[in-house]
C-alpha cells in the first residue's frame, strides 16, 4: 500500500489534470476499504461459496449484459457503471474475474481429483468461460477476457485434464495462430477497414504495434517507444524517486495505472524493478503454499484460479511496456491506481486467507479432499 501510494503520487505530481486532490489520496481511501473487504473475506468460511456459486454466476452475466444498457465509456471501453457516491465507478469484468473462479472452482471439485472427462467437465466449463469472455470481448476489453481464458487453462490443468486435451489445445491454438497471421497480413487493408467502420480500429493499432513496432503508425506506437526507453534510462539503480523525466514531463500515457511500472523502472532502476517482481513471487509462493495445505479441492481449485489470474496480470502488464506482450488495459496488481481491481485482488487475497484459517476444520463433505 506504502509503495503504490508513493509510486502513484511520483506518477501524477507533475500532472496538473488531476487538480488538488491528487490521485494517491484516493488510492489511500481505495486500500482502507480493500482492506476492509480482505479482512471480512478472511472470517467468511469459503466453504459457503460453493452453495451460491451458480448464483454469484450469474449475478456477474447479469452485470456484464447490463453494461450494454446501462454502462459508461471510459478510454474506449463501455465496461463500467457509474456510481452516484462520489463519482465512484464499478467495472465487473473485475469482479467477473472471481466469480468465474468459484464457479469453475466447484465444478472442477465434483470431479475429486479424478481425470477430467470431455463432455462431462472440460466441454461445460469451456462454455461458462466463453459466455463472459464474449460479453467482456464485445465491450470491447481483451484484456480482461484474455484473462479469463488463463484462469480457465490454469485451473483445468491442476484439475487433472487429460494430456491429449492438453496436446489437442496446443495444436489447434498453434494453428489458429498460424492461420490469424497468414490471414491478418494477407487482408491487412480489409480488416482495418472493417474495424474502423465499426469504431475499433484501435484493435488494428496495438496489433500493428506488437507485431511490426518499427512499421506501425508513430502515433499508435507512441506509448511502446516512450515506455522502453523510460525503462532503460533507468539502468541498474534508478534516476531517484521523483526523477524520472519521462515521468515527470508527461511523456508516459497512463503512468498511474497501466504504466506504472515504467515509473517503477526509470526512478528505482533493474534493481528497484526486481525486487518488486521478488515480492511478487513471495505473494504467489505463499498462495501455492496454501493451497497445497488445502482441507479441500474446491480451496485448492480457488487458490490456482487467483495465481492464474495474478500471474498473467503481472506478466502482460510488464511484458507490453517491453514490447514482447501486446498492448491492453491490464494494471499491475496492488500496484496500479484503480478502485475496483484494488477491491476485487484484496477480496481475491481474503479468500486465500479464508482457505489457509479455516483449513483444519474436519469436513466430510463433498469438498473434502485435495488435488496436490
């Protein structure tokens, strides 16, 4: 909390837009109520999620369709509701993120370790993941949906899936792959084309960046550029906090949120950079911990689901302000100013919590048993 606060407020000082109330007053105010919610989620026996996980479901399809009727544009995206409390906003593709969690989580525990089986867990589960994945896709935030198909593979493969799944997957995405490429390059002027008729050409210009930075429009590449080279200017120990001057002169978009870690990089250096990934991997060590001393599959099942989903964040957060990651919406868990995926990762961690306090209660049910 110390640090994000110090980091978003290094990101935004120069920043006149935001006016007197800087944003790290807010990101204070943002952690006292996560911290609030990790601590309630921790008291809470997550063994009551599983009775109401179809409900929580699809209480998150519910909002997810209500955004289409109901939601606001923000940078693009009409992904979120905007809330008459002070000028707060709910995004629930964030909270969609957990629910999926639970939801898969029990489904996966009914099959008791047992190798899953094609159309009795891997067919269903690929379909209550494609239902939000859609919905999010269509606002359009790929971001979010890519990272429901993460959760989904992290979790099939502890949940024992056969390895001619796993070999059929790897081929067909392969060659979906090879086929998108050969397809995208060959109807380049067609696909753009198409996209700005229906207002996302954006799309066709973070996949440009990725894939040919060199050749893309400087405009869109703009944030990859001034990114890499805020990160190298950093070197080994840093400028010093507050130093930065891509930082500080306003050449980096987003630097509170999903550039933050150029902030990180150019003021704290290589060095400043590791040791945020170290505690990083501390925080996912200790879950992985966790969930092995699980009493139950369906505490394990969750655990894997939130590593899967922390692990990509930190890894596409990072990996598109290097260049070796598209560019999308992703913050830095913990790190990144943003009210709901704040909320949504120290629920996240609360429910950890709750698995490692309530692990050694003596629990017959249908949830007993443990995958590890």
């Amino acid at each position: 909390m110390v640090f994000s606060t110090f980091i978003i407020y290094s990101a935004t000082v120069d920043n006149h837009q935001f006016g007197p109330q800087r944003l790290y007053y807010d990101n204070i105010r943002n952690y006292i109520i996560g911290f609030i919610v990790m601590l309630f989620a921790a008291l809470v026996d997550y063994r009551r999620l599983a009775r109401f996980s179809i409900y929580f479901y699809a209480l998150g399809i519910i909002l997810l369709i209500g955004i289409f009727f109901f939601g606001a544009t923000i940078n693009g995206s009409q992904g979120w509701y905007k809330l008459p409390v002070a000028a707060l906003s709910f995004q629930p593709a964030e909270l969609m993120k957990l629910l999926l969690i639970i939801m898969v989580a029990r489904m996966l525990s009914k099959s008791e370790g047992e190798t899953l089986r094609t159309f009795k867990e891997v067919v269903p589960i690929g379909l209550i993941v494609l239902l939000p994945f859609a919905l999010v896709l269509m606002q359009p935030d790929l971001g979010n949906a890519t990272i429901y198909l993460v959760i989904m593979l992290g979790m099939l493969w502890i949940g024992n899936i056969r390895y001619t799944h796993v070999l059929i997957g790897l081929a067909a995405s392969i060659a979906s792959l090879i086929l998108f490429l050969n397809l995208y390059n060959g109807y380049h002027d067609e696909i753009k084309q198409f996209f700005q008729d229906h207002d996302k050409g954006h799309w066709v210009q973070r996949i440009d960046t990725f894939l040919n930075p060199e050749e893309s429009d400087p405009n869109a590449s703009y944030q990859l550029r001034k990114s890499m080279t805020a990160i190298g200017s950093g070197r080994f120990s840093g400028d010093g906090f507050l130093q930065g001057n891509s930082v500080h002169n306003n050449h980096i978009p987003y630097a509170y949120s999903d550039s933050i870690f150029v902030v990180i990089a150019e003021e704290f250096g290589f060095l400043g950079a590791s040791v945020v990934l170290l505690v990083y991997f501390l925080m996912l060590y200790r879950m992985i911990i966790t969930s092995i001393h699980s009493s139950t599959f369906f505490g394990s099942y969750i655990i894997i689901g939130i590593v899967s989903m922390f692990v990509f964040q930190i890894f596409e957060n990072i990996g598109m302000l290097l260049g070796i990651m598209p560019i999308t919406g992703i913050t830095l868990p913990f790190i990144s100013y943003g009210g709901t995926s704040l909320a949504m990762n120290m629920l996240a961690l609360g429910i950890v919590m709750s698995i490692q306090i309530h692990r050694d209660r003596d629990d017959r049910t249908e949830l007993s048993g443990n995958p590890f």
